[in-house]
C-alpha cells in the first residue's frame, strides 16, 4: 500500500472501535484504590493466590476487608481504570552490621560461658529493655543480667553474691539522684561494686516520648503509682497495656534517653574489664 493512501489499513479497523491500553500499577501496601464492579474503596493490605487466579485484599476506612480479583481494567485510580499486579520482589538487602546498642555486630555468635560478674537491675521491666538494645553485646561478652525484685533487696543479694576480684556486680538503678532513698541504698557498696543509674522515676520514662508516639510522659502526684497513672493519663489502659506499647517501641540505643545508654554502657564495661577471651 503507497504512502499516499488516504484511507490507511481498512484491516486495523475504525480508531473508535480500539480497545484503549490500561495502564498497569503495582499493588503496593498502601495504595487506595477502588473496584470498578462494586464501588468498594480500600488500602491494598495483602494477597491471596487461588485457582482462580490472583486477588488482592483491600481494606476500607471501616477497618473491613475484602478480597477482588487482579482481572484488567478492574479498579480505579483517581477515577480512571487501571490493571493491578503483584508488584516485584525487591532484593533482600545487605545484611545489618550494627546491633541494636550501636555496636559492631558479631556474625555466627556462639553463646559463650558467663562470667562471674553481673549486671543486676531493679525489675522485670528494665532487665527487659536492656535485653532488647544490649542483649547481642551482653552474649559476646558473656554477661548475664538479673533482676533484684526491687532495690530493698540488694544488701541480702550481695552478701549472698559476695563480690570481689573478677567477681563483680554492676547495678543500674531508677531514679538515682542526690537525696532520694535509691542513692541512700547504695552508697558504700565497696571497689568490686558499681552503682549507675538514671533520673527518670521509672525505666519507661527513660524511653523518648517520640519513640511511644506521645509529646512528653505525664507528671503523675507523688503517691500515686506511676505506671498506673501514666497509663489513665495517656488512654493506654492498665500497666500490662502499657508495658507492651512501650516495649514494642523500643527497636535500638536511639529510642532510649542518654542517661539510660549511659549507664548501661558504663556497668558493661565495669563487668568485663578483665574478662580475657576465655570461655
């Protein structure tokens, strides 16, 4: 057919008659988009492979979901069609090198003997934490942490431990400032002891605001136990409540205040000062 041929290809048929090209969007998380059929608009939050073909799990401002077929033209962006698919696979990234204290992280670990020397906190909740940001720097070393069920009990606890050369107890201590009862406690402890702490009342409020998603932790009265009022004051209802949302927001040493990191770094090099490479 000449170049001149003002009438073209009658086989491509009339313009009109084509079907026009959807455009293909990768179903990331998160994206919103709406189904075409029914009108349900939602967030992409998942998928599901079937006989029948891939579907995508969208759910909506009402927290509901539903699954929808990844047929072509089948949703809308913006109200206009679009074609979703299964977006790539990325590659998994390099592997981390830092512990979650900042550290230099030690690849194929083997847990080692513990040493003598310990490092004893106030509770529970502190030993916790410390686990979470320190616990790979404390299996390299060789640490074990304990807890003292309360700071009344740490003169029977070290008369029992009797520390001494190579045999040395750390203790890290909540609100340890002049003139309070936990500064009393622990005074005089001896070489082979080492006291540190914090200001804060409590270990949670050595965790940032930011990090539990809040502007600053609540001044609770003197008097009042301070988890139970932090969590009334914050809608976070009971300690146990709590206890979780502060500790799944702890992740590594930039979540916590300095005085905390601090202190903890201080007691782990006191313990181990010493230690070799034996064990």
């Amino acid at each position: 057919m000449s170049g001149g041929d003002r009438y073209g290809d009658i086989f491509s048929g009339h313009p009109r008659a084509r079907k026009p090209v959807t455009p293909t969007v990768p179903a990331e998380r998160d994206l919103v988009v709406e189904d075409a059929g029914t009108g349900f608009c939602g967030a992409v939050v998942g998928f599901e492979r079937t006989y029948d073909g891939d579907f995508v799990r969208l759910e909506d401002g009402a927290r509901r979901t539903r699954l929808f077929a990844m047929r072509e033209a089948a949703f809308l962006i913006d109200g206009k069609p679009v074609t979703l698919v299964r977006p790539a696979v990325k590659p998994a990234g390099p592997a981390a090198t830092r512990s979650a204290s900042g550290s230099t992280k030690v690849e194929g670990l083997r847990a080692r003997t513990a040493l003598a020397s310990r490092i004893w906190v106030e509770g529970v909740h502190d030993a916790a934490l410390v686990e979470r940001v320190w616990g790979h720097d404390l299996r390299v070393e060789g640490v074990v942490v304990e807890h003292l069920e309360g700071l009344d009990n740490l003169g029977e606890r070290l008369a029992e431990f009797r520390p001494g050369p190579g045999r040395r107890v750390g203790v890290l201590v909540d609100h340890l400032v002049t003139g309070s009862k936990e500064t009393q406690l622990t005074q005089g402890l001896g070489p082979n002891v080492l006291v540190t702490g914090h200001p804060f009342i409590d270990v949670w409020e050595a965790v940032r605001p930011s990090a539990v998603g809040i502007a600053a932790w609540p001044k609770i009265p003197r008097g009042e136990d301070w988890k139970t009022g932090v969590c009334r004051e914050l809608g976070w209802g009971t300690p146990q409540d709590g206890w979780r949302r502060v500790y799944s927001a702890v992740n590594t040493f930039r979540d916590l205040e300095a005085p905390l990191i601090g202190a903890v770094e201080q007691l782990v090099d006191f313990v181990t000062v010493g230690s070799g490479d034996s064990g």
